[in-house]
C-alpha cells in the first residue's frame, strides 16, 4: 500500500496507549472504497486488486510502516467522568501527505482492545455505512469533519438487537486527539506528561502557538474558537451530534463520531434524535451550551500549565471562557445573515431571524426547505408558505435587502451558497442502509452518495431528496453502535 507512515503518537508516554494489532475477520470483501478521497491524500490504489484492499482495510494484512496503537483517553459521558478509550477501534498511524500535511488512519470496527469494556470491538455494517455517507455529506456541505475511506463487510454477524452483518469503517481524521485525551492524561498522569502531551499537540495542529506567551491558553482560546465555528456550520444545516461528550470533541475542530446523529427536518430548537438522551442534553438549540461545557473541561485538564498558581489560572481561564458566547452570537449571527442574503449589519436583523424562525417552529415548516423556498423564489413544496403571516415576513425581508418585487442576484448568490439542496433526510439514509444490510446491495446507498456529493446545486433540484418525511416516518431515533 502507498501510505507515507510516521508514528509520531508512539514517542509519547506509553501510558497514552496499547499497542496492539486489529482482530483478523473471516471474510472481507471490498463494500465502498472513496477513490477521490484516496487522490487527495495520493494514494495510487491502481495496481491492488479489491481482495488486497478488503484484506488491508479490514486489518487482515498490515499496511507496511503501520504501528498499530489503540489510544487511551477519558470523557464526560452526558455530563459523568469515565475512563475510556478506543474501544473497537485502532489507529494504523499517521500517512503524511506530498504537501505535508498528516492525517490519521484508523480501523473501526477492528476487533477488541484493552478499552473495550466488555464490548465485542465490532460494528455493523449498517452503522459504518451510516457513518460513511454523513461524514462525505458534511465534507461537501463544507464542515470540518472526520472522512471515511473505506468500509469493507467481515462476513460475520455482530450481536446488538439481533444478528447483523459486520464491517469495518477506515476513519481519516486531522488526529484522533479530543478533549478527552486531555482530561485522561491530567487525570491519570504526571505535570510532565500533560506538558508533553500539549506541546505535541499544538505543534501537530497549531504550531503558531508554540511561540505565544502562554501557549497553553492560546490553546485553550483557539479551540473554544474552532468549536464554535463548527457548532454554528452544524446549526447553518440543521445537523444535530447527538452525543457532544467530551471524548467526542475534536482538539482540530472536525466533526468526529457519526453515531447517534441526524439532521433536523421539521424546525424545533428541542430536536433530539439520540435514543439515550431522555432530557435534550444535546437538543439543537443546547449544542453552543454543550461545546462551552466541554470546553471548560479543557480549561481544567490545562491548569496546571496555564499558571502554577491555582487561582491564577483560573482567572486566566475565566477570562478566556467569558468570551464564549458573545462571540459564538456574532458567529452565529453572520451564518443567519448569510442564510438570508444580507451582507450588512443592522440592528433589526435579530429581530428578523428570530421572527422567522419562531414561525417556521410554529407552523412545523421544514428547515432546509423554507430557506431554498427562499433562495429559489418560485421554488414551493408546501401550502404553508403562502401563509399571510409567512407573506408579511417575507415583505420586511424584502425590504430588509432592498429588494423591492426582486431579489438582489448578489443576495441569491450568497444564500444559494450556504443554504444547502441536500442534506442526508433520514428517511433517505435509512430506506438506503435497510437495503445494503438486508440485501447486500448498496444502489440506493450510491445514488445517495451521488445527490450528496453536490448539496448546493440548485441548477439539477431533485424534489425526491428534498421532500421532508412522510408524518409517520417523523418519529425517528438513532442509537449508539456499541
């Protein structure tokens, strides 16, 4: 295989992870291979034939200069403190691009480590696949996220409700490196460790900090920045994570973990979509809260190297932490503009958002489809948008972008970039995934993938993958894959 291997996660304390290899599996055969994924990160896969890559991609046969490691880390699970790790998944190593750039390579799905917890280390081929069209979908929705290589089907069942079809996903990721990993190593290791730990990480994701003052701040205040221009693009499409603990808060600002997650259909700030979270921990509108709390965590997990004086680096931390969330507003404020072509700001702007998006909850108007319903103005899918309420606001956005009876082609322009056609409907995704997994065949999965691939055209709408589900199709769950 043609990966540029370094291992650099090796040269840290051994207490960060196990070394061990993946769990071969019976029978491997090639399900999906991201070709264009595998150019970008120049991999020529053009000599290999598809049983050579089912064997590589499900563990079977080492890739040469891999160093197979599961990593330790720790999290707050819905807000409790456990000890955790890569339960079911291990890292092969860092391939390094001809540009320099250096990404992950992991296998999930790959069999048990010492982090399992009584887990079978397996995943199902209907969650990898899962996992594999949401992360491609948010790549082309333009959102920091996690990528999927390859998913390739063990030929052996994995246990959960009942018997089913087993795979392995191969994650590509910035680094697997999360707030977690912090927590884990202040909570069970030296001073020493948590400061060689944090300066690899910064010289792996922000090497401009290294000559910062208090480089470990500027981290801190760097990745409160980075997760709050992720959670505000998650808000821009209706995507709800579903499982925000802190084990699943990326240090470089990616989407990472695709389990209980969905995007949002009917507008409602108290959307949940995952089967555990019984009191919306991680509603919609609670995602800003969340990444503040799981940001806090980092503050704590670098104290020690903020100031040697306790109170002092809290203050320090404070300080950083109070910014949060006038800053997420501005962010978030500009995102909504963008969704409605404005290009200025004016006071009344909150008042416009707000307005309209309180009519959207009221009326159970869909998300992404009342902002193509904008962005497309003879566009129109439902009655409710001839509503008199709906026709009085869309007069004052007119008046708002200086519209008069037409649209600004500038203010088309900028909304039809930012307001996606096609975002992964579930009742899509799952109608494509009972498919794959009952039959084996993964049409409507490709075809999916195709639609996905370019969410912002509006020059080719396919109303079948824009029309919201059916009432009884509403009342959707998604679970964890463990």
């Amino acid at each position: 295989m043609p990966f540029q291997f370094d291992n650099t996660y090796l040269k840290l304390d051994k207490g960060l992870f196990s070394i061990i290899n993946p769990t071969e599996v019976n029978d491997p055969n090639l399900a999906l291979f991201n070709t264009a994924l595998a150019n970008q990160l120049g991999l020529d896969i053009t000599e290999l034939d598809e049983q050579t890559l089912a064997d590589y991609f499900s563990g079977n046969k080492l890739i040469d200069g891999s160093q197979p490691i599961a990593q330790a880390y720790a999290g707050h699970q819905f807000g409790h403190f456990n000890k955790l790790g890569d339960g079911r998944a291990i890292l092969l190593g860092e391939h390094i691009t001809s540009d320099g750039n250096r990404f992950d390579i992991q296998l999930k799905g790959s069999g048990i480590t010492p982090y399992s917890r009584r887990g079978d280390g397996r995943a199902t081929l209907s969650s990898m696949l899962r996992e594999y069209v949401i992360s491609e979908s948010m790549f082309f929705l333009g959102i920091p996220t996690t990528r999927s290589l390859a998913v390739v089907s063990t030929g052996e069942n994995i246990y959960r409700e009942g018997a089913l079809p087993g795979a392995v996903l191969t994650r590509i990721a910035a680094s697997h490196i999360r707030v977690g990993t912090f927590q884990y190593v202040r909570n069970f290791h030296s001073k020493e460790v948590l400061q060689e730990f944090t300066s690899y990480t910064i010289q792996r994701h922000y090497p401009e900090l290294l000559s910062a003052e208090n480089p470990a701040l500027a981290l801190l205040k760097t990745v409160m920045n980075e997760q709050i221009k992720l959670i505000v693009n998650w808000m821009r499409v209706g995507f709800i994570h579903g499982v925000m603990n802190t084990d699943n808060t990326s240090i470089a600002g990616e989407t990472i973990d695709y389990g209980p997650c969905a995007f949002m259909n009917v507008y409602n700030p108290k959307t949940v979509f995952s089967s555990i979270d019984q009191d919306g921990r991680y509603a919609f509108d609670n995602q800003p809260n969340i990444a503040l709390w799981n940001i806090t965590r980092l503050a704590e997990a670098l104290l020690p190297l903020i100031d040697n004086n306790t109170d002092n680096a809290i203050e320090k931390a404070k300080n950083i932490l109070e910014t949060f969330q006038l800053q997420f507003n501005e962010i978030w404020l500009a995102m909504m503009r963008k969704k409605l072509g404005i290009t200025d700001i004016q006071e009344e702007d909150e008042l416009l958002i707000s307005s309209l998006l309180d009519w959207m909850h009221l009326n159970k108007a869909d998300y992404t489809n009342t902002f193509i319903q904008l962005s497309v103005p003879d566009f129109s899918i439902s009655e409710i948008y001839t509503q008199k309420t709906f026709i009085t606001w869309l007069t004052n956005w007119k008046k708002r972008i200086n519209a008069g009876k037409e649209i600004p082609e500038t203010a088309l322009e900028l909304m039809q970039s930012c307001n996606p056609v096609y975002i992964p409907r579930n009742h899509t995704v799952e109608a494509a995934l009972k498919l794959a997994q009952k039959k084996g065949d993964l049409t409507l999965f490709n075809q999916l993938l195709k639609i996905l691939s370019k969410p912002y055209d509006y020059q080719d709408m396919n109303h079948f993958y824009q029309a919201a589900p059916q009432q009884d199709e509403e009342c959707y769950k998604t679970y964890c894959g463990t």
